[in-house]
C-alpha cells in the first residue's frame, strides 16, 4: 500500500487565455477546476496505475467533500483531520504559448490540536503502508518542523519520499528519507548552487545524498527527468507530445516512482516510468493527471541512458 500525506489540499482553477496581459481585460478561453493537492495528486496517479492507495492530511469543512467525491471516483481510500473553513484556491493561468503564471491561496489557519491528530493518524496508517508519500506546502499555523514530526512516526522500514520546499525539506531530511523529487529551481535552491549542465545537476543533487537520500529525481519539464543515487545516475528524455497543461506533472512522476519502487523494479525502470506519466500528463488539460491508454502508448517510446 502507498500512503500520501497532504498538509495542504487546494482548488486548482486552471484559466486558458490566448495572452495574458497584465493590468488589461483577459477573456478566458476555456477553465477546469479540479479537487487535489499535491500528494493527493499522488494517490491517484497510483490509483491510473493499477495500484492500492491511501491518502491522508488535513481537510476543510466548508467544502472536504468535493474532495472525497473525487477520491472516491479515483477509487482511493481516505481519512482526513477536518477543519473548520475552507481549502484555498490556486489559480494557473496558461496562455497559448504554454507559458503557466501561478497564483496560490494560502487558506485557512489549522490549530496546534488539529496538527497532533493528523500525526497520530499517520503513526496508524503507515504501519499498513510499504511507501509514504508527504509532498506540498504548509497550511498557515503550520510551521516547517512539522514535515519532521510527521515523518518521525512513519516506521523505519516504510520508504519515505517528499516533493517539498527548501524549508519543508530541510526538516523534513532531519530523518530518513528514501527519495525526493526537486524540479531545477528547487534543486538550485536547496543547493545553493547555478545550474548550468547535467553535470552541475548531479553535483548539487549530492548534497541531498549527502543528508541520507538514497534517489533523487529530477524533474527536468519537457526535457524529461534524471535519477541519480551519487554513485549510478540514469537520463531519460520525454516524448514529443502536445503540451495542454503541465500542473500536476511532478505528481504523477513520483506517483509512478512509488508503483515501481513497491515492485522493487531498477533504476532505469523506475525513471521511465515517471517520465511516461509526468508526460502523459501534460496531455491534459488542468490537473486531470494522466490516463493510462496515453501512460502506456508514452512508456513505450521512451528509454533510459546511463549517465557517464
């Protein structure tokens, strides 16, 4: 079983504009809303795979159970630490030339009481999971520790992942952590260092390493994804598709990552697999995730290399 923890669940309204012009009229040309977050995201790009998962986190009162009638369609399992209010809003705004400017709410407050019930209900859960997946942003009243003090009570034989923020990743590696997932300006961010070349890629992702990692993926957008374990590092390229939005892209590659991960497959195969669901997923509109006709039809195309 593949656990997700989402601290931090979000409306995403994706808005389609032939430009935006900024401090002028824009008229939308097409808008999705979807029910996600992140590492819900990651359940149920497990569930398009074929695989059981459960997802976990907080919830808002006013309007959770859109949330759960999404799970419930995807068929993923769910319990929630419900609060009061309601979940933010995140606006991504692309216009025709694919370019993506994001807008993301904070939301509501969530009480010191409420943060002690979601870590106890992770200490439950994981002891039924084989991976646990904490990936996103922070609700307001949640400080960074608390990716620590929830990854504290996952037990040691759980792989650990986490697609995070400098911050939320810096505590979140004060434990034992099997994988992350930066994009380049994370890994740039974390590791203090400018990216010019693959080989700067792999420098900086060592300093992950260096801090316990075992694989550090690195998502590269259209350019595909890297894994890297500082000794064996591996480079797939994407497919050429057609580009309709590319929220949700680095969700669906840690969703894949987890399914292959849990049949214990290679590191070559647990690159392509990301990398055919990050780009089956841009083939979608919003963050409708992937579909798996399209995961299949991308997998078949794409192959790894060993990097030098």
């Amino acid at each position: 079983m593949i656990l997700t923890i989402c601290p931090n669940p979000s409306i995403d309204c994706t808005i389609e504009l032939d430009n935006l012009n900024v401090g002028m009229l824009n008229r939308v040309r097409n808008k999705v809303e979807t029910y996600s977050g992140k590492a819900l995201n990651v359940a149920m790009g497990v569930a398009r795979l074929g695989k059981p998962s459960m997802a976990t986190g907080f919830m808002f009162a006013d309007n959770g159970s859109l949330f759960e009638q999404k799970l419930d369609k995807e068929g993923v399992a769910y319990r929630f630490i419900y609060n009061p209010g309601s979940a933010r809003v995140n606006y991504k705004i692309i216009d025709k030339k694919s370019m993506l400017t994001e807008i993301n709410d904070k939301g509501n407050s969530v009480e010191r009481s409420k943060q002690i019930e979601l870590i106890e209900m992770v200490r439950q859960m994981a002891v039924k999971c084989d991976i646990a997946v904490m990936s996103g942003s922070l609700p307001k009243g949640v400080d960074a520790e608390f990716y620590n003090e929830v990854l504290s009570v996952i037990p040691d034989g759980v792989k650990k992942i986490v697609d995070a923020e400098t911050d939320n990743m810096n505590a979140a590696l004060k434990g034992d952590i099997f994988m992350v997932k930066p994009n380049l300006r994370e890994l740039e961010a974390f590791s203090k260092e400018t990216i010019h070349d693959k080989h700067d890629m792999l420098r900086a992702a060592r300093k992950y390493i260096e801090r316990g990692v075992k694989f550090v993926l690195i998502s590269l957008g259209a350019d595909g994804a890297i894994l890297t374990d500082g000794s064996e590092s591996y480079y797939c390229k994407s497919a050429n598709v057609a580009v309709n939005s590319t929220v949700g892209a680095g969700d669906c590659m840690v969703a894949a990552a987890c399914v292959e991960l849990e049949r214990g497959a290679s590191m070559p195969e647990i690159l392509r697999s990301s990398v055919a669901a990050g780009t089956a997923s841009i083939t979608t509109s919003g963050t409708n995730l992937f579909y798996k006709d399209k995961y299949d039809e991308i997998y078949a195309k794409i192959q790894t290399v060993k990097m030098p």
